[in-house]
C-alpha cells in the first residue's frame, strides 16, 4: 500500500515575515552588504539560505558599533533606541517591521503617552513614573516583546500564564496587550483571571492584538493533525509560534514529530504509517516542507 503524504495549505509564511524575506532579497540583489538585525526568522535553514545570499546577521551590540550601512529590521519590530542608534550612526533601516506589529507599537505608546503621570512628556524615554500597569501578555526576551517594552520605557510588565499574572497590582487600573503571536485561549484565561481579582475601584480594559492569521493556524492545524497517522511539524526550535503549534498537533495525535530538516526525520515513526502530514510554523518555509516530503519519498519508494 502506497504511503500518502500531505503538505498542509495552511502551514509556512506569515504576511509579515513573507514581506521581511522578500525585502531582503530585494536589497541584496542590489548588491553590497546587508546586515539584519537578528535573525531575520527563526528558521536556521532558512537564514542560511540567506546567508549564502550575503545577508549579515548581527546583534544590537554589533549595530552599536556599525556607521553608513544598510540595516534590515525584520517582522519582530524593535524599540525605539534601536531607530535612535541607526540616526546617531547613519545607518539606513530597510524596515520590514509587520503592519501588525507596527500597529500594536503605536497603540501602546499611545497608551502609555496618555496615561503618563507627566501629562506634557511626548517621549517614551521619559523615564516617569505610569499611574497604570500597562501589561502584555509574551514571551519575555522575545524580540517582539522587547520591541513593545520600548514604548513604555521600560515600564510595561510582561506575564506568561495565569501564574505570571498573580503579580500584578489589581489595585491599580489594568491595559492588557498581547504579543501578536501567542495563544488566544491563553489570553482568554488571563483575562478571565484579571476580571476576577480587579478591584472594584481599578479598570481594566483588554486589547485582543493577537494577528488572527496566526490564531485561526490552531484549529486549522488542529484538523490537519488529526486526519494523518504521522505529522511531521517543520520548525526552527526557537520559534515560539512553532512550539504552540507544535503542541498543538501532539494534543490531537501522539504521533506527532518535531524536525528542523529532513535529515532529522527518523523511518521508524512511519512504520505501519498509511498516511503523513507536514505542517510547520509561520516561520517555516514552504520549500522546506517540500524537501521532507521528497525525503520520505526518495526512502520509502
């Protein structure tokens, strides 16, 4: 009996980091060296596609040190130093920031700017004190995340779970965001736990930000997961979307697999298989799924 294999349609490229990758490519066709500021996906096979293309990664302390270069900001977004770090040094940034996460920024430095307890500060390097806790539901470290603490100086708390949210102050007025990636049911739980223990005198107000192409991947994935005897899910191990989703496939089906590659794939998980199916994250390249099922298919034929 033939082994079948499915690519699920719903899995690869986010808009936003579709976007990023083709400006880079765009600028490196002009030739010249292009450095990005971080990994422009959490994809290792995918930056170094890039790499062989020219592209240059580099770190914040690396930027610090460059002057009259070009300088890609990928999807993630950054905090404002970082645009204050490229003018000091004459860096042109080829901002690939998505729509999304841009949106998100300015809505929370409005935020921030508007509940400011120095009325008249129009800089969110004001280092006042907020009469509110500005609080975003994320990974912390997360470049995304950091890049939404910048609007507030610093000040916005960052949470991760329920248990995470046990610290803040309910006694004070509450604006929840979310990192645009995370899980809505997650952030529906917080919520429900905000709302339970907010005193009766603070407000709470939520901003649902999560991007609903990212969201609406669960369930999907979630079906996709559970019409297939195997599911190999493509991912970079950094990528914190890959985890949820990932997660995701091994609730519905126990024959769930991780890989970054195809050389990772082992034969032994398809054995008595009669049905396979790829996905990956929004950092996954829809080449490399490709290349996995070329792989099973050269071995299996």
């Amino acid at each position: 009996m033939s082994l079948l294999i499915e690519i699920d349609e719903g899995s690869g490229f986010c808009f936003g980091v579709t976007t990023a990758i083709k400006k880079a490519e765009e600028e490196l066709a002009k030739g010249g060296t292009l450095y990005c500021l971080g990994d422009i996906v959490h994809n290792a096979v995918e930056c170094e596609r890039l790499r062989r293309l020219g592209l240059v990664t580099i770190n914040h302390e690396q930027l610090a040190q460059l002057h009259d270069v070009r300088v890609l900001l990928r999807a993630h977004g950054e905090p404002p130093e970082t645009y204050e770090t490229a003018r000091r040094n004459n860096i042109e940034i080829i901002d690939a920031t998505c729509p999304v996460v841009l949106q998100l920024q300015k809505r929370i430095k409005r935020q921030y700017l508007s509940t400011n307890s120095d009325s008249k500060s129009t800089s969110v390097n004001a280092k006042v004190p907020v009469p509110v806790n500005i609080v975003i539901f994320g990974k912390p470290g997360h470049a995304e995340v950091l890049g939404l603490v910048g609007q507030t100086a610093g000040h916005a708390m960052v949470i991760e779970n329920i248990d995470d949210a046990r610290r803040l102050d309910f006694n004070h007025d509450i604006y929840l965001y979310s990192q645009t990636t995370k899980s809505l049911d997650e952030f529906q739980r917080i919520v429900k736990y905000i709302e339970t223990h907010i005193s009766p005198e603070a407000t709470f107000r939520r901003f649902d930000t999560i991007c609903r192409q990212v969201a609406n991947r669960i369930p999907s994935i979630a079906a996709f997961a559970s019409r297939h005897d195997v599911v190999l899910f493509v991912s970079g191990r950094k990528s914190s979307n890959g985890r949820v989703l990932f997660n995701q496939c091994l609730s519905v089906n126990p024959r769930s697999y991780q890989i970054e590659g195809p050389d990772e794939i082992n034969r032994e998980w398809l054995v008595d298989a009669r049905s396979v199916g790829i996905c990956g994250a929004t950092s996954t390249p829809k080449w490399l799924m490709e290349q996995c099922q070329e792989h099973i298919l050269r071995h299996n034929a």
